[in-house]
C-alpha cells in the first residue's frame, strides 16, 4: 500500500488527538507506529494509555516541554535537531508504516529545524510509509507536498471563557 | 471537574479520530469513556484495537453501516432511535466520564433524530460529563449550546486524486 503525506494544522483543538486517533485506527489494522514530538517534552496522558495498552506504538518525545516565548533556546535547537535527525533513520529504515511528526509544523515556524531537511526526508521516504505532520502555521512548501491537508479551526473555544486545561481532556 | 461539550465538524478528515484520539488521552487519565457511533455499522480498525487493548473504553453502534443515499428508511431511523435512547440513560447514570456521540450530526441532519431530544440530554447532563459530538453539518442550535467547536476543513484532499480509502488508515 502506497504511503501518503498528511497534514494536520490551524488554530483549533484536535490536531495532535486526530494523529493519535489514526495511530489507534492504524494498530486495528496491524500496522506499526512512530510518533515523535517536537517542542513537546512532558508526559500527556495520551502517552501514558499508549505506553500501558498499546505495544505497537512508540512515542518519543523531542523538546523541552515548555512554551517557546520569544526566541528559542540553543537547547530547544538542539533537541529538534536530534529528533530531526532521529526520525530521518526511522522513516528511512520504513520499519513503522505509519510516522507522526507532531508539531513538526511549529518547530519549523520558530527555526528549531530547516525546512529543506524535512522536504528531504519526505523526498527519500519509503514509499509504504505513511507520514503526518501536524501543528499550526504550516508554511506553503508543505502543504504542496502534502497529499491531505486538514485545518482544524477554531469556531468556539472554552478558554475564551477562561477556563483551564484539564487532565484527561486537553493533556 | 466540570465536563463541557465539544463539537468536531467540516468536510475535512480527522472528525472521529479526534474524538477517538480524545478517547485514548482520558485512559490514559484514568477516566471511563462511551463511544456510541450513530449511522456507522461495520467495524473499523480503530474498533478492533480498542476491542483488543482498551477496556476503558465501550464502543456501540448505531447504524446500519451504508451510506444514506437519498432518504433515510425507517430501518435508519429505528436504529439512530435506539441509540439516543440507549445513550440518554447512559449519559445520564454519569457511570462514563467522557461520552463521544460519533456522526450524531448526520444523524440529525438526515432527521434520524430530533434535535430538541439531543438538546435535552445535554440540558440534563451530570455535571462531570464530558460530551463530545462529531460529524459534518452541526446544526446552529448546536453551536450554541457548545463550549468548544473545531470546523476541520479540507484544504487539500487525496480523494480528489482518485485514491481509494485504504485500511488503517481511512477505516
């Protein structure tokens, strides 16, 4: 089966659990599974279920796990860097059939990587692996790689109303 | 915690794996979540992999699994029936901390259910629950009610290029 390029951004809730959604739907299916994280670095629960239940997925995470403010920190560049470098091998070996870059797409928006290395890795993918990039501010580059692309936008949002992050719902 | 009401709507893939992402997030929480799928008959991979390692997580189906070309038939109705009744009792025992009425949007946009139905067993909600709705054509009373609306929209679009839907990853 022929893999695809999938991008999943915009400003509204869902990207990152649409990715995970389809890493469960993807295991039904036999399938193994590879999510790495940039910028993210604390645990989500999400992690947590698939780390206990879910054998054929492995997460690993590549940032710092907290907010990039204004410029980020030559540690933020440098654990994108790793983590770029890292799935390079995994896409490339094709040994997981379908890989989540997730907020891949914001690691480019603040420089942590360059965008002519994941045009690269995409360039050189194996052709079964399936591929999804997800994250706000997609640049253009991308979306015309990319053979699906879904912005999540937000319509109505509760933290307008000033309510919290809550566990098990938003991490 | 206060549970809220979430919609995913629009034409653009990644509605239901969302919610069923959503799903996995509060496992890993510890909560208990109900996926009741309205129109959906057959069994889809994200199915078999909670069948399989997911015990937190109860999925039913209330549908016939094919499409709805033009009218509904009473069939249709019957089942979309059966299931907001089922789902009225369950949401209202509180016994699930995270309720996903998947397609229910379809269902009520092809009139399979009553939307002052729907309204009411969100009015009477227990407090903790949290209601998650998903499908194409949300309804503006819905909007409303909601505390968070995602509109996934298609930007781009591998259908159009006339590939097929392919396992694990459509379905």
């Amino acid at each position: 089966m022929k893999g695809y390029i999938q991008v999943y951004t915009g400003n509204g809730k869902g990207k990152t659990t649409a990715a995970f959604g389809l890493a469960l739907r993807a295991v039904g299916a036999g399938m193994k599974v590879f999510i790495g994280q940039f910028v993210k670095g604390k645990s989500y629960n999400e992690n947590i279920a698939i780390a206990r239940h879910l054998k054929n997925i492995t997460v690993k995470q590549y940032g710092l796990g907290c907010f990039i403010v204004n410029t980020p920190t030559d540690d933020d560049i440098k654990a994108a860097g790793k983590g770029l470098d890292e799935m390079r091998k995994i896409i490339q070996k094709g040994k997981y059939d379908l890989v989540i870059m997730d907020e891949v797409n914001i690691a480019l928006y603040y420089k942590l990587i360059d965008i002519k290395d994941l045009l690269e890795i995409i360039k050189n993918k194996p052709e079964h692996v399936e591929l999804v990039l997800t994250g706000r501010y997609v640049p253009q580059e991308l979306i015309d790689k990319a053979d699906l692309v879904t912005e999540m936008k937000e319509i109505k949002h509760y933290y307008r109303k000033g309510i919290e992050a809550r566990k098990g719902i938003e991490y």
